[in-house]
C-alpha cells in the first residue's frame, strides 16, 4: 500500500512509519517539524520508498499518485507545546482533519485520526468509555488541544457518516517510549532526564493525579489495527493501557529503575490539569483482539536506556 503519516517526524509518527516500512509499504511523510525532528526518520530517507515533505496540514496540499491509508497524526502533543501557539494548535487539528479528509476523499483512502483522552476533559468517571462525554473546559489553556480535537472527532463523524469515507477514530491515551522528545514537558521523559542527570523531579501539585501509560509499540500496533478493521468501523476507540499510577507512584519508579538520588520537588498543579485517567479498552478487545502487553515497569527500563545511550552520546544538551 501506499500510505501517508502526517505528524511521521514526531515520537509516535515515527515508531508507526518503521513498522509500516517494515510491513513493505511505501509510505509519504508530512511534518512541518513543530515538535518533531528530522533525526527521527533520517535512518529511512535513503529508502526510495520513503518520501518526507516539509508541510503545514494547515495549508492544502496537492500529493501527485495513489493514496490507501492516511494516518492523521500532525499535532503537538505536549501541554508545554500545544499551549505556546493555541490558535495554531486549534487549527492543526480542525484545519488540518478538513484538509486530511478532504485528500482521502479524493484519492479514495482509508483515514484515521490521532485523537486523544483529553476529549473526556477531567473525567468524572473511571476508566473512561467511549461513551462519556466529558468534562471539557472551553476557556482555559488546554481548550486549544481537548476542543480542537473534540472538533476534529465531528469531522471525522460527519464526513464517515454522510460523505462515504472509510473513517477511523483512535482515543489514544498517555503513550511513552524511546523518541519522546526530551525537552517537550511530558512526565515520563522530563522525570527520566531529570533523574539520569541528578536534577529535581519535578511534581505538579500533590502527585496524586494519575495517569495510565502505554508503551509505543503496543500503541502502534493499536493504530495498525484500527486502520484495518472491517469496513464501517467509525466509531472512537480508546487505545491505552489501564494500569493506572499516580504521578508520585511514577517518580519513586524512575528514582528506582535509574538508581537515581535526585530529589523531589514540588510544583503548582497546572490549570485544568486531569485527577484521573484510566481508558476502558473493552472497545479495542472486542474489535480488533488488542490490549497493551509491555507493562510499565518494562517499558520504563527500555526508555531508560534510551535516554541513558542519547545522554553517553552527548545527544541530549543539544536538544535542551
Ligand atoms: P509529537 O509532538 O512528538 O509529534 C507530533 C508531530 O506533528 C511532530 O513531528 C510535529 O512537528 C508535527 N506537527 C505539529 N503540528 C503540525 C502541523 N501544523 N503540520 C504538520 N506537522 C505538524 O507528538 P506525538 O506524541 O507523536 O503525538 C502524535 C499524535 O498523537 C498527535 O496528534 C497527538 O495529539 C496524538 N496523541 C498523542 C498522545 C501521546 O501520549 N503521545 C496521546 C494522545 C494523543
Ligand atoms: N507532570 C508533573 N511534572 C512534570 C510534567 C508533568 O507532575 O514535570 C504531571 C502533569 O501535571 C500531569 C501528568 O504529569 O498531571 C501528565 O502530564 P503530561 O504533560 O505528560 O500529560 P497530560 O497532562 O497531557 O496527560
């Protein structure tokens, strides 16, 4: 097949286009190199069945030859990132879904979108389904990502239900593994570079809000799954593990897994920032056989390594 990822120089982005290069696709990436990096996919720019375009998704596009799969990824992931520019962040993901559907409608191709557990806001509930609808600021500063998203998902429905196209929706929650940009603000990379590197681990408010992490490859091998799911499959799908820690318990484990003595230091709760996130993921068992199997104590030592080999390397202070 012959399949477009955009967002495909960020962490997931990449992790997918090695597993479909691998499956022998060719494969065409957009990124306009926001939060991604062109180191990501460099080891596949000689392949001559790799193509990397730099893009805005904000602006249409013309892509010359056939499309099968679109895989909407384009967009900061980061609270620290996507809060920087929020108009740009609202319009990557509702702009760029418009753009994006508009090309699979054109090229006859299959879509899925990168959405996100911030639709469900600061749950009430838990584990989230599929079926709640959140509880979502407006007006505050993760509105330009949970909203922006939230309108994405409406596009999606809108264009899988009354103009014909084959429409995917991935609820992806927290994700981690090797990749994750180390200066990006996100939990489990800021407290690894903090621990290896014998600063502060920095805690939001108490620490007693949780979150539930998956690994990367079983992430990705959620995504590849819902892509290929029987025709008609449009519904949202939660993709996560629901191992569900607090943001101290995740602490002590880096301290732990590193060896590290780094201590900890406390720091104002952001605005809006989720108590508890945990996916039900009885959609995904159901419709595509899949659950998480890297446990996070395993997953952790391999994105130690990583970060542990990117530090030996002298990578690391270039990017901070
Ligand atoms: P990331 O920041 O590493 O990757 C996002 C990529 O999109 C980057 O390469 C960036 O340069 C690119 N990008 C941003 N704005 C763009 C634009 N306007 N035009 C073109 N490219 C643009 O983040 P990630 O963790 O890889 O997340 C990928 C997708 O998955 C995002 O849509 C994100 O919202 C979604 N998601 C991720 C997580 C997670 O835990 N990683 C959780 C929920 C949802
Ligand atoms: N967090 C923290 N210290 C940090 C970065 C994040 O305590 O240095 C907390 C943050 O407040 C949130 C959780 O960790 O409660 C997850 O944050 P992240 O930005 O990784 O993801 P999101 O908030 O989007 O789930």
């Amino acid at each position: 097949m012959r399949i477009l990822v955009t967002g495909g120089a960020g962490f997931l982005g990449s992790h997918l286009i090695g597993r479909l290069l691998a499956e022998g696709h060719e494969v065409v990436c957009h990124d306009n190199l926001l939060t991604g990096r062109i180191a990501n996919v460099a080891k596949h720019l000689a392949n001559p069945v790799f193509t990397f375009v730099k893009h805005d998704v904000i602006a249409t596009i013309r892509v010359e030859g056939p499309l099968d799969e679109i895989y909407n990824l384009a967009c900061p992931a980061s609270p620290l990132k996507y809060e920087l520019d929020p108009i740009h962040t609202f319009e990557t993901s509702v702009l760029g879904a418009e753009n994006m559907l508009e090309l699979a409608r054109l090229k006859d191709a299959r879509i899925l979108q990168a959405s996100t557990s911030e639709v469900y806001g600061d749950p009430e509930t838990s584990p989230q389904v599929e079926d709640y609808r959140g509880l979502v600021n407006t007006f505050g500063p993760r509105a330009c990502y949970d909203e922006g998203k939230r309108a994405a998902e409406m596009l999606f429905y809108e264009y899988g239900i009354h103009r014909g196209i084959e429409t995917r929706i991935a609820r992806i929650f927290n994700t981690y593994g090797p990749r994750m940009a180390p200066d990006d603000g996100r939990v489990v990379s800021t407290f690894i570079v903090q621990a290896l590197t014998g600063q502060p681990l920095t805690i939001f408010g108490a620490g007693d809000q949780t979150r539930s992490f998956c690994y990367v490859d079983d992430l990705v091998d959620g995504l590849i799954r819902l892509m290929r799911a029987p025709e008609g499959t449009k519904a949202p799908v939660n993709l996560g593990n629901p191992g569900e820690f607090t943001i101290k318990e995740l602490a002590q484990l880096v301290l732990e897994k590193t060896g590290s003595s780094s201590e900890l230091s406390y720091r104002e709760l952001p605005q809006d920032d989720p108590h508890q996130r945990r996916p039900d993921i009885s959609r995904a068992r159901n419709l595509l056989g899949w659950q998480p199997t890297v446990p996070l104590l395993e997953g952790l030592d391999r994105t130690i390594d990583y970060f542990r080999e990117e530090l030996d390397t002298g990578s690391l202070p270039m990017w901070m």
